[in-house]
C-alpha cells in the first residue's frame, strides 16, 4: 500500500534561514534567504551550469562540484528546498466520486495510482493536489516521481554537506493556487529546457506540464515557439471540466523578461478567442508570502520556494520521502498511559517468551524441514506474483496504446531519413508526434499516409521548424473509436 498521508504536513519546524535550490536539466539555481524581522532579506544567490548529471554520476563527485559552487559564492546554509525538474514527474487526473467520506479519499487515490500509472507503483512516490468545484464535484493530480531520482538526488547532497527538508515542483511556488481567488489561472513557466505549464482552479492544481519542443537552443541563444505553447495550452485547457474552464480568465508568464513579453504578444492573439487576459510577472505581489520582499527581488523558483518555506507554508506536491523514525511511530501511537500500559503487556511477554523458548527452538526445527519441501513451490510462486504485480497496469483487451505506436512504426521509412524523437499518447486517443527528417518531403509522405489510414478520424497539420537537415517536425492526430485496432 501507498502512503498518501503524508501529502501536506500539518505543521512545519520554523526556520530563520534557508537555502532554496532550483535544478532544471544541467542548470542549478539557489537563493539563500533570510528572515528579519517580518521581512525576507536576499543574503547570497548564484546561477551555476552542472558538468555531472545527479542520475547518472556518482553522488559523492555530484556533491562535491554542488559544495565548491556553495564554497566560491560563500553559501554556509546547510538546509535547503529544491525544486525538482519537472520532466522527473508523471501525472494522472482522478474523478473523486460524490459523497466519499473523507477518511476514504486517501485509500481511493491509492489505487486510482495504482490503475493511472503505467509504471510499477513501488518504484514511484507520490503526492496529490484536490480541487472542489462550486457544483461540488471533486478531482484530484495525482504526481508520480521515481523513487530512485529522489534517492540519487538526496545522496548528492549529503555528499555537498546539505540537508534536504522539502523536495517540490516549483511552479507551484511562482502561482500557488490559493493567488487565484476569483477562478482559475494558467502559469507559464520559461525554464531551461521547456516551459512548464500549471493550470490552477478549485482550491488546488488541476493540470501540471513540461511543454517540450516549447523552447531550443541555437549558438547559445533560446528560440521560443510560441506556437507550439499555444497548441498546448489549447489543449490542456479542453481537457478540463468545462465549469472549470470556464472559469479561467488569466495566464501569468514567469521567466526571462524578453522571452516572457515574446511569448504574452503571441498568446494575446493566438487565444483571444478563449477571453484570456494574459499577464507578464517581473515582481512579487506585496505580502505575498506574509512578509515584505525586498522591491527588487527577481521573481524566480529558487526564491519562491524559499520563501514559502520561511512562511510556514507547505507545498503543494511535497515529494521528499518522510524519514520516521521507529521511537517516533510507537510514540505517536500511544499516548503517556498507554505506553505504561504497553510496558507491563512487554515485560509478561518476554518472561513468558523466556519460558517458551525451548518449545519455540523444537518448533523452528519441525518448520525448517516443512519449508525445505515446499520452498520450490513458494519461489514459483512468488515469481508469478510478481509478473502478474509488474504487468497489470499495461493489461488492456484492445491494446490501443500498442496498437497505435505499431502503426506509427510502419509509416516510418525504414531508412531513417524521418525518425520520431517523442511520441506523446493522451487518453488513448490523442496523439502529438515530434521528430526529425532530412528534407520536408520525407515528412509530408508519413504524414499523408497516416492520414489516409481508417484509424485515424482527425488529422492537424505538419509543423516543420528550421532551414536545414536535419528538420524538426511536429504533428498530432487523433486515433478514432471505430477503426480496426
């Protein structure tokens, strides 16, 4: 069983100081910040490129090069707040049913985690966001993280000598849902590597993105494609509740200030049709996190999880795996009574145990030589188990998923002249391809011969960026209910 109570802590230990680190592909960010008296003081920050990726190197050289980028700009703060790249997390929308009792909740989102996941559900931690509609429907994010990306993360930064207390998703901090009171808001995140996007609405987050193919590279400069967060957000949009769509009236852009007012000129014609008033965010509201920022703090993840932390505030997705320690558990199970109680039940337990041990250590005996025959069974077994616990989430009749990458894979030139970097597959229908080709023709071949296929009852268009080989190439189409399959 997945623990889901650990979502959002109920009380948080306060702290004075704390460093905020921000981590998106090999770009780390930090802040350190400090509380003064009812205000949040800037102490030290950097902005540092990682030559070592924390997922595949080892842990104590990935420490070592975070320690003496903390060292050159002084950073003495051992706690801190990271913010989690975004592409580490899978997520899953839950439909909660009308008039579950609250203390089921927890135990129906684990297996809707269990049933959303395409991933084996031990390897993966979890953290969910609820939203409630004014008709009083509930939903709930469901957000998956690796538990193996986690534990490598924290083992670099023991390494670095820092002691991690809240692992999150940043954009949570930069538009909390609670700053939308009147409805719901989209945040549009510029990072490194790909814009986030992040819709808010009911009290929670209801869509959380890694936009990619959103924003390239080329001789050291960032090119935005406008269009394509636009095509995203469309989309992301129609897949929420329409009560909560309409809902929506605002789209906030955080991120370098060119880049930013690039992207809300774009958005400001390509959905103005949707009655989105579109908003680049260059500073913190006052009061924002319950103390007074300084005028000209930049508005960033690495800050904003930070001062989140310094108010008191819990995450929306907190994503550290909880240490607890066995002392601890026994003790908030009982309370000062029942633990005298529970100390007279142990000391009649042990005399008796005492006392039986010669009877136990006969009986060991019998058992051992029970198990030695049947132990080839029970490895037979637990294997079958495991399959069956490994499989289950990929178990469909219709194998529409597969169904549809095979087709895929036989429109696609065998010469590799077109080849598809991602292939993106939303509720088994909804299908957004990227690649590259060597020239435009190739692509438009593919794409006009899966548009003629009886499977496919809605093809878009065929977005081809750059002017020489190799081309990236975007396409989407939707994959019908009644083609053969």
């Amino acid at each position: 069983m997945i623990n889901l109570s650990h979502l959002k802590p109920a009380s948080r230990r306060s702290l004075s100081s704390v460093l905020g680190l921000a981590l998106e592909g090999s770009r780390l960010e930090g802040v350190v910040l400090r509380r003064t008296n009812g205000s949040l003081q800037v102490q030290e920050t950097f902005s540092v490129s990682l030559s070592l990726d924390p997922l595949t190197a080892e842990a104590e050289l990935v420490g070592r090069e975070i320690r003496n980028h903390l060292d050159a700009t002084e950073v003495r703060e051992r706690a801190c707040v990271v913010s989690l790249p975004l592409k580490w997390a899978l997520t899953t929308q839950v439909d909660i049913p009308p008039q579950m009792p609250e203390e089921s909740v927890a135990e129906f989102l684990q297996l809707e985690a269990e049933r959303g996941f395409h991933a084996d559900i031990s390897t993966l931690h979890f953290a969910a966001s609820r939203i409630r509609l004014a008709s009083g429907k509930q939903q709930a994010l469901l957000v998956g993280v690796p538990k193996n990306h986690l534990t490598l993360l924290e083992e670099a930064l023991a390494a670095a000598k820092l002691k991690p207390i809240s692992f999150t998703l940043g954009i949570t901090a930069l538009q909390p849902p609670a700053a939308g009171q009147s409805g719901g808001v989209v945040a549009l995140a510029i990072g490194e590597t790909h814009v986030a996007l992040e819709i808010t609405g009911g009290g929670g987050v209801a869509a959380l993105r890694a936009l990619e193919g959103a924003l390239e590279s080329e001789g050291g400069k960032k090119i935005l494609h406008t269009e394509v967060v636009a095509r995203e957000t469309r989309i992301t949009l129609g897949q929420l509740p329409p009560e909560l769509r309409e809902s929506i009236k605002h789209v906030r852009i955080f991120g370098p200030r060119d880049l930013a007012q690039q992207l809300a000129d774009a958005l400001d014609l390509k959905l103005e049709t949707l009655g989105l008033k579109t908003e680049v965010v260059s500073r913190y509201s006052p009061g924002q996190f319950g103390a007074q920022l300084p005028t000209d703090a930049p508005v960033g993840i690495a800050l904003s999880i930070a001062a989140e932390r310094l108010a008191g505030r819990a995450p929306e997705f907190e994503l550290l795996p909880p240490r607890v320690s066995a002392w601890r558990q026994m003790a908030a199970r009982y309370s000062s009574g029942k633990l005298r109680m529970a100390g007279v039940v142990a000391a009649v337990v042990l005399v008796l145990l005492i006392g039986a041990f010669g009877f136990q250590e006969w009986q060991l005996s019998r058992y051992q030589s029970q198990w030695t025959a049947m132990a080839p069974k029970v490895t037979q077994l637990e294997t079958l188990n495991n399959q069956i616990h490994r499989f289950r989430p990929w178990y469909d009749d219709s194998m529409r998923a597969l169904a549809i990458l095979k087709r895929l894979s036989t429109t696609f030139p065998e010469d590799g002249s077109v080849s598809a970097k991602t292939i993106e597959i939303r509720d088994l229908n909804s299908v957004t391809c990227t690649g590259t080709t060597k020239d435009r023709t190739g692509v438009i071949k593919v794409f006009e011969e899966l548009r003629g296929l009886p499977e496919i009852s809605e093809a878009g268009k065929v977005n081809i960026r750059g002017n020489k080989s190799p081309l990236q190439f975007t396409f989407d189409f939707r994959w019908g209910q009644g083609g053969k399959e």
